[in-house]
C-alpha cells in the first residue's frame, strides 16, 4: 500500500499533464448536468479564430477565467464553459489567398465554389490547433458542446437575425463611403486599416473665384482628388473668406463650378482655412456633402484607377499616376501657389499594407441606435458590470456616439447575405431560406447577394446561438443570461458592445452579468510583445519547459486588476520552484502516511496543529474573498504565502517530532491541511494539484469537482497563533544568530534562555521545536546568565537568548576579522546614506516613496551595525 501511494522523487509536468488531460475527457469532468439544477454558473469562451496559434495574451485571457470556472464548480454549481471557434472572414482569406497566389491562382480565378470548398478542407486541417492548444492550457471547457461561428445551426441563428432586422427596418442597404483595399478589393473596418506615418507633400491649389480675378486656396494631400471636388467649404466666422460664400469657384482642370459653402466643422486654423470638398473620397467630406447634399462624384474605384468621371486626360490611370499628372497640369496654369513637406498618418490594409482607398459602394448597415438604447440602460442601471468599472466609462463613450454598423464585406468566407436581387425588376428580397419567384414581377431570375457577413456579426450572437438559439434548448433555459464574459479591452466595442444589444434584443435578455476585462501581457520592461521585437514569449515553450501549472501560476500572481502584465521567464521559473516545494512536502506526508487513514483526536492536538488550522482557515476565507472580486493575483499571492511560508517552512518541520512520537492527530492535520490546500490550489494549478490528490486516501473521479474548501471559523484560535509567533520570533532569532556567526546551521548548539513565566512555560512544552528548528540540544532556563561567560546574545519579544560560546564552534580570529570587515562595510553605507538624508535638495526634490525608503534603509543598518558590534566585543572577548 505504501508504494502505491508514493509520489515519484522528482515531478515531471509533461506526463502528469497528458495523463490527467484524457482522465478529465474520459470522464467528462467538465460536462455539466442540464437540467435539474437551480445553481448554474456558465461562460462562453471569447472564440478564437481558427487561424490562431496561442499566445500569451490568449494564455492569459483563457486561464483567468478557467480559474473562476473551476472554482465555481468546485463550490458546487452546475457549470459550464462552452467552447469553439470563429471563422475569422478576412484572416482565412488571407491564409487562403497566399497560397493561391503562388501557385498563380486567384479567388476570381478561381470561382466561389471551389473557393468555399479549399476553405472549409483548410478549417478541417488546420482549425484545430488553437483548440489543441487551449486543452493544454488545461482550460474546463466542455468540448461535447463545442461551436463554431460558421456551423448549420449558428448559420440559422444568423439569417434570421439578419431577416427579423431586415423586417423591422433596422437593417439597411446604402451607398456608403466605406475603406476599401485596391489590392485585396474588400471592404476594411476601421481596425483593419493600420495607419503609418508617412512623409508626403501638402499642396497649396488655387481655385479662381467666379467672376472676380480672387482665387481661394486649398491644400491638399491627394490632389488626384481634386477632380471629384464639388464645393469648397469655410468656417462661417472666418472674415478671411465670409464674402466668397454662396459664390461659385471654377474646379481646375475640370472646368466646373462649384459652390463655395460654409460648414461649422472646418478647421479655421487648419492649411488656408479653405478645404476642398470630395464627397466620394473622404469620410469628412462624405458627411460634409451629406449636410449640404453635395453631388458625390466617384472619380477613383474601387481598384485604385480613375474612373471616366475624372475626364478624358486621367481616366484609366492608376491612382498615383493620375496624381502626378494632375500636379504637372496645375503647374503649367499656374495654380499651384507653393508644396510644402507633410507627415501625416495614412491608412494601409492590415492584410497587403497597400494604401486604402475610401470608396462609395452599396453596402449592407445595420442601424444601431434603437438597439443600443437599451444596451446602454443595462450598463447604467448595473444589470451588466464591468470590472474594473472604470471601463464602463470606455463603453458609454462608445455607445453614446455610436454610429451604423456597416455588415456587409466583399468576401466569400463566412455567412452569405441572405438577400436576393431580381435581375427583372428592382426588387429585393430578404428571406431565411432560397426563394422561388420574385414577389413583385414573379420572376425567377433570382441572383443572391455576393458579400458576406462581417465576422462580428455572427459573433455577437456567440452566447445564445451557442446554446441551441433559436430553438427554444435546454441549454439556453439553464446557462442564459451566462455569468461571466472575460475578454480584452480592445474590443470592448466591436464584441461585448453588440453582444449585449443582440442579447437584449433576440434572446429578450443580457448575455451575462459581469465583464471581465484583462489586462495586456508586456515584457519585463513593459514593452509591448511583439514578434519583430523578439521579445515576446511563447507560452507554449514555456509550458514545457516549466510546466503549465507554473505559467497558470505566474500569470495569475501578476493579474492585477486594471493593469498591464510585465511577464518575465525568470518569475515562471520561480513558480516551478514552487510547484517542486509542494511536492515535496507532499511526498514528505505521504511517505509518513501509514495504510489505515489517521484519526484526528482533539485533545491530541498540538500547538503547532492549532495553529496551521488556524491559519488554513485565514488562507481559505482570504482566497475565497479575492476570487469573489476577481483579485487573481491576491489569491495567488495568499496561497503562496501560506503554502509557502507556513505550511512548508514551519509545518513541515515543527510536524516531525510529533509525528516521530507517532502522534496520528498530528498525521491527520498533516494529511487534511494538504488536501485543503490542493483544493485551494486546483482552479489555478490544476495538473500538479490532482496527480498528488490522487495519491491521497479522498475518493472521487477528480479533484476538479471535489469541494472548494470553506472556511470554518471554529478553527481560528488567535491565543494560539499568538503563542506561536513567540516562539518563531525566538527561532528566527537564534537562526540569525548562527547564520551571522557563520556557524553552520546543522550545528548543535547549548541555549541559555531568560524569560518570564508565560513564556518559560510556552518555552518548556515546545522545546522539541527548537531542537529540531534550531539544532538546541539543551536549553537551560535561568534567572541570569552566568558571569565571565562568553556567549552571543540575542532578543526576541519577551526572550533573551544566548548561545554560550565554546571552542570548535567558532573559529575566533578568522570570525574577528570577518565581522571587522563587516563593520566597516556597514558604516561607510550609513555615512553614504545620512549624507544623503542631511542634504535638504534631495529631501525636498526627490519622490517621498524614495526618501523613506532611504530611512529605513538607515535604520535597518544601525541595527545591523549594533549587533554587529556587540558580536565583534564578545569575538575579542574571547581571544
Ligand atoms: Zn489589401
Ligand atoms: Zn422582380
């Protein structure tokens, strides 16, 4: 029996790992019950795109909330965490359309069919890594529900969105300034254009006033523009300009008037204070000409090449070829009145990094404001909570300006526009399945839209259509509205924004309660992490080389609410260490703990066993309260100090005379105090936590769904904690007296000791903790320490100590010389640092966090430099 319950000498992560990711799957240890339970916790996983590969942002994303999910389901609630995956439109257009290209293929080429069919062979090889990934993270999803975003029922859930806000007159096609790639041909969201700096030239045109020999001038970035141009627009105070309004202006090259309009929204102090207006090549002016119901003229399409509209000279050029042009026509008429070097930030498509094109097409909106209403009123009202709440601000900002949301994009990966076009009248037709005929000529020339879905269109539908919506499901009854989103906070907007609205909306409630909003992973100098900077960290390597529990553990100990991450290897090498201390000291219990299980008798219970159940008890109810406010890094931090600190530094040794007298009271506070603190551990370090779990005498299929201890105020005994402190104060003291004397730690030692009554009695019950934490073979009790002796002195709270010195445990000259040396050292740092404190510049100037720390510095050395000194008279004494 004994061999069986031994751990192995050393812990190897990457077996253990293996072996307890196939128990949890085996047994479906995530799968919860779905119905028949009042108390269910549920999530939904932040889908990541198929072409992913974890990082450590994903890293850290997913394993804060498997620690709330893990925690949950320890506490006894029915909990699910749904997994799955996004199609990622743009990105697997990306992935497929490289390939294509060097094999001198395109999408055209190729014809959407084909394409769809490369498409989904790809997600079926290749999407499934991110998902291997994350099960290695040891995330608690349960992957018997797993989704994806471009699945038959989520393609079902979509089309009849789309249709019921088609039908409600919130879903609208427009002709629309939108960004679009020359290259690529697709439409960008915002976030999908990178602006770069570049260095450019502003051009200074003059445009003639009508009638008069005045000219207005404009500057410009693109005077290829110009030739779309139909008003020039002033600032309705400015004097400079105030006669020209109403009046016509002649467009150069184009000989065409145009109206000179004044518009609050123009820059006085901008360029000339006069701005060309194009309504169809820029989204300020787009607006602008909506306001004054300005001609859009398209002189640029949507590959980058003029169009007829920009006259005979320039049509078919290429737009920076037409740029030039134009330059040169203005010079010959002299209308340019000077360039000047500019650096401005211009967009480029995220996929090609070509410069985009602001371009009109028909496009496909929703109107977002009637939904966004109520999406605003949870927020307020604290129906849905951001944490940390400052970020609720970032929302509100958002929701309050918030614009139509344009869904439509010119790609073939993703959901297809359920809208169809009747090529025999101008109908239009909006329906969830094909339909037949048109039904206002009775056509059958049905030809269905080409654009799909902008992918956040489908995502925000992610936490009902995942449970079963629109079919009324179990799931949706039991897991809806879930408990928990956490996400970043870069999109906040594109994502949890439309989450909430579409929840509100289609399944009539939020979609969860609490927002969750993590930080970002830096380097150790807080730089951000980034592939071309080669500093960032691969969370995949650093899971073999340190184990999963170790990265789990260092991300959680550094996930301070509504801060950055700055993430070194050397803290996850410092959290393996302490994965090998708690193994350690479990194969320590282990090895003690005989066939029969032990018996815990109260009256056997020794101070020291008070005492660890009485700060297991603070440990458990400090974990639980910073869990319940999301403070990962202060439950990391509380377990680690008591696992650390009290349990092995001082348990494990002031345990072993007990146990040596084979107390099995003290056995089984051993045995209980470490199942306690695995299960405190698990929701962060789940691997190590149920291979040692396991080899303890509690039954159950796994330690993941065994109770999260709670703490039983019954075992506080603060008398006894008080007791205690004394007597670690005197142990640490005589400790620090053999390190500062070089006398080897193993040495066995005689103790005098003067003290008073309480103490001397605390003192004669707990000797055996000296001998075996201080290796004092006797102690003696006196009324004084005796005359003419020498001995090294110390004080701990009430106790003077002494350890009375003999030959052969010092070496007097050489300790002389050593604690000379020391000395001086000591006293040339206070002089360095009361010079320092004495000069009133640096007093007044300097951080005030600084200047103390430069005081206790000073007072810690002249402790140091008195005991030293004492050490130094006793030494001489004696030679
Ligand atoms: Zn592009
Ligand atoms: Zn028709």
């Amino acid at each position: 029996m004994k061999e069986k319950i031994e751990l192995a000498k050393a812990y190897d992560p990457e077996p253990v790992e293996d072996k307890w990711l196939s128990h949890w799957e085996k047994n479906r240890v995530f799968t919860p019950k779905t119905t028949g339970t009042e108390k269910n916790f549920s999530m939904v996983l932040p889908p990541p795109n198929v072409t992913g590969s974890l990082h450590m942002g994903h890293a850290l994303c997913f394993t804060l909330p498997d620690i709330i999910v893990r925690w949950k389901r320890m506490q006894g609630y029915n909990t699910l965490w749904l997994p799955g995956t996004d199609h990622a439109s743009i990105a697997v257009h990306n992935v497929i359309e490289k390939s294509l290209e060097e094999k001198g293929l395109s999408r055209e080429k190729l014809g959407r069919e084909k394409f769809m069919e490369i498409a989904w062979d790809w997600k079926q090889k290749y999407g499934g890594v991110i998902v291997n990934q994350l099960v290695k993270l040891g995330t608690s999803l349960d992957w018997t529900r797993e989704r994806f975003t471009l699945d038959e029922g989520f393609h079902r859930a979509v089309v009849r969105v789309f249709v019921d806000l088609y039908n409600e007159g919130l879903i609208y096609r427009d002709y629309y300034l939108v960004n679009k790639c020359p290259h690529c041909a697709t439409v960008l969201s915002d976030i999908e254009v990178e602006h770069k700096e570049l260095a450019s030239k502003l051009t200074y045109i003059k445009y003639p006033v009508v009638g008069t020999e005045d000219f207005i001038v404009v500057a410009t970035t693109r005077p290829e523009t110009m030739l779309g141009d139909t008003a020039v627009a002033v600032h309705p105070e400015d004097e400079r300009y105030s006669r020209y309004v109403g009046q016509k202006v002649l467009l150069p090259l184009q000989n065409k008037e145009i109206p000179v309009i004044s518009d609050e929204q123009v820059e006085m102090d901008f360029g000339t204070g006069a701005v060309k207006v194009t309504p169809a090549h820029d989204p300020v002016d787009f607006e602008l000409g909506k306001r004054h119901n300005l001609e859009q003229v398209i002189v640029i399409d949507g590959f980058g090449i003029m169009t007829k509209e920009a006259g005979e000279e320039f049509a078919g050029l290429d737009r920076f070829a037409c740029r030039d042009l134009v330059l040169a026509r203005l010079e010959e008429q002299d209308l340019i009145e000077k360039s000047e070097d500019y650096h401005h930030a211009v967009g480029h498509c995220y996929r090609c990094k070509n410069i985009i094109e602001p371009n009109l097409s028909w496009q496909w909106f929703v109107k977002v404001e009637p939904l966004a209403k109520d999406a605003i009123r949870v927020v307020e009202e604290g129906e849905i909570e951001f944490i940390p709440s400052n970020w609720a601000k970032t929302y509100f900002e958002w929701m309050y300006n918030i614009h139509d949301w344009c869904i439509s994009r010119q790609l073939w990966w993703g959901h297809r526009i359920p809208a169809w076009y009747c090529q025999d009248c101008d109908e239009i037709i909006v329906a969830e399945s094909v339909p037949e005929r048109c039904g206002k000529c009775q056509s059958t020339n049905l030809v269905q839209e080409e654009d799909v879905l902008d992918t956040w269109f489908s995502s925000a539908l992610w936490p009902f259509a995942t449970l079963g919506w629109p079919d009324e499901t179990e799931d949706l009854k039991t897991f809806y509205p879930t408990d928990l989103m956490s996400t970043g906070f870069d999109i906040i907007f594109f994502w949890v924004a439309r989450m909430i609205m579409m929840g509100l909306k289609f399944a009539g409630d939020i979609p969860f309660r609490h927002v969750f909003i993590n930080g970002l992973v830096r380097d150790f100098k807080r730089r951000k992490m980034s592939k071309s900077e080669g500093n960032s960290i691969d969370p995949l390597e650093m899971m073999k080389k340190y184990g999963t529990d170790a990265l789990r553990f260092t991300l959680t100990a550094l996930a301070i609410p509504g801060m950055d991450i700055s993430l070194s290897e050397e803290r996850m090498a410092g959290y393996r260490a302490f994965v090998n201390k708690i193994w350690n000291a479990s194969r320590f219990a282990l090895i003690n703990l005989q066939e029969e299980e032990p018996e815990l008798k109260e009256e056997e219970l020794t101070l020291a066993d008070r005492w660890i159940r009485s700060r297991l008890t603070q440990a458990i109810a400090d974990t639980n309260d910073a869990l319940e406010e999301y403070k990962f890094y202060e439950a990391a931090d509380k377990i680690y100090h008591f696992v650390w600190h009290e349990f092995c530094d001082w348990y494990i040794e002031l345990v072993k005379p007990s146990l040596k007298l084979g107390n099995r009271t003290s056995l089984a506070v051993l045995i209980d105090t470490l199942d306690q603190i695995l299960r405190l551990l698990h929701p962060i370090m789940p691997f190590v936590t149920e291979e040692i779990w396991q080899h303890l005498p509690s039954e159950g299929i796994s330690l993941a769904l065994a109770e999260f201890p709670i703490p039983d105020e019954r075992r506080v005994d603060k008398g006894e904690e008080k007791a205690m402190k004394v007597l670690q104060n005197a142990i640490v003291e005589l400790r620090t007296l053999k390190a500062e004397n070089q006398i080897p730690m193993k040495q066995k030692i005689r103790l005098w000791v003067k003290c008073g009554e309480q103490e001397e009695k605390a003192i004669h019950t707990h000797q055996a903790y000296f001998e075996v934490l201080a290796k004092v073979e006797s102690l003696e009790i006196l009324e004084e320490f005796p005359k003419g002796q020498m001995m090294l002195k110390g004080v701990a709270g009430g106790i003077e100590m002494a350890i009375p010195l003999e030959k052969g445990l010092v070496d007097f000259e050489k300790e002389k010389l050593r604690l000379e040396k020391e000395l001086t050292k000591i006293q040339t740092e206070i002089e360095k640092i009361e010079n320092r404190l004495g000069n009133n510049a640096f007093v007044e100037k300097a951080p005030k966090e600084v200047v103390e720390e430069a005081k206790t510095r000073l007072q810690e050395l002249q402790d140091r430099n008195k005991r030293v000194g004492e050490n130094l008279e006793h030494i001489q004494s004696l030679i």
